[in-house]
C-alpha cells in the first residue's frame, strides 16, 4: 500500500558557531509511522528549488519552533517565507494542511488574522473547550490567537479559558490549526492521533 506522503516543516535554529541548522522533534515521524503515514523532511532552505519542493507531497504539516513575528527572539524570516509558500500551494490546489502551534498562528496570518503575547501558557498543561466537552492538552507557546485576531475565513473549533483560540478550521479549505503539540506527551493520545490523522486526510473532525 502507497503510504500518503506529509511534508513537514522544519524549525530554524543557530549552533554556537553561528551556523543556520534546520532541526524536528524525533517524535513526529515516530507519530507519522503509527497513523499511517511517511514523513518528508522540509527545511526552509528547499525554497530554492521553488515549487518543485513540494513534488508528491499529499498534505502538509507546519511544525512548531520559531517565532512568527519579527523582533522576537527566535524570528527567522526565510521560514516564514518558506511557509507561506507551502500555505500558497496548498491553497492553489486545495490540499490538506495541519498547524501546530506556531503553524497554526501561520495558518492564521496567511489568511489575514494577527497573533499577540500570552501569559500562562509556556510548559503549562491546561483545559481546553473542544465539542462541548473539557480535555485536557498541553502548551508551550509564548504568542497565540485571541478571538477577535482569528481570521474571517476560520471558524473556532477549540478555545481556553482565558478565551484565547487553541484549535480552529478553514471554512472552505481542509486547513486545521492546534495550539497543543500531539506529537508530545499528552492526556488520550489516541484522541488526538485520530485528530492529527483526519486533518491530513482533509475529513471533518
């Protein structure tokens, strides 16, 4: 059986000597072999090779890591860049994309919305309101999504207590943005398999 292929997008980081290193948590193909899936590595410097980067790629996942906003600490533009082209081409040929954390605030920005500063919300498991019903996630993000910044074209799916935007869906794309990281520990691991599963497949969760 042909497994679909998922790009995954890389975090940008910089060793002591000065060097530019693309880098991914170990855990996500580990989460891509047990729902079926093959992971493709997406460096940020593939944006040299234009579109042809995204060759065979079925859908896409934008990975955590970096700020997304210019001035912070660990902004690093040429991802940004490298992303939007992603979003730009899965957008032209309506293929499926999953946000995760900083991906999800990209997905947000390519489609118009803004992202701001949190507090309470770095290495601090919480509640989220998701279907009606409480579960419990985890968090590591010092920017994320308030109501009023989410972009017209989405609609919330998941919220926290402090109202702030943890998970959201396109309303004409298969695009799916979450704040918590399931490729982590995380409470029902099974759950959010399903969830990381369907939202690559473009399906409704």
């Amino acid at each position: 059986m042909i497994k679909k292929r998922i790009g995954l997008t890389m975090r940008m980081d910089i060793a002591s000597t000065g060097e530019a290193r693309d880098a991914l948590d170990c855990l996500w193909p580990e989460l891509m072999k047990e729902i079926g899936f093959f992971p493709v590595y997406l460096p940020s410097g593939m944006s040299v090779f234009g579109n042809e980067a995204f060759n065979d790629i079925d859908a896409f996942i934008l990975t955590g890591g970096n700020d997304i906003i210019e001035g912070q600490e660990s902004f690093y533009g040429g991802r940004n860049t490298f992303e939007n082209s992603i979003l730009s081409h899965a957008d032209k040929h309506k293929l499926p994309v999953l946000g995760v954390c900083r991906g999800a605030q990209m997905i947000n920005l390519y489609c118009g919305g803004q992202s701001s500063s949190l507090n309470g919300h770095v290495a601090q498991d919480h509640e989220v309101f998701w279907n009606q019903q409480k579960i419990k996630v985890n968090s590591y993000h010092n920017y994320g999504i308030r109501q009023d910044e989410l972009a017209d074209n989405l609609e919330i799916q998941a919220f926290a207590q402090d109202s702030t935007i943890e998970a959201f869906r396109h309303k004409y794309l298969p695009w799916f943005g979450m704040m918590w990281h399931p490729e982590r520990p995380i409470d029902n691991p099974q759950m959010h398999k399903e969830i990381v599963r369907k939202a690559l497949l473009g399906e409704e969760i």
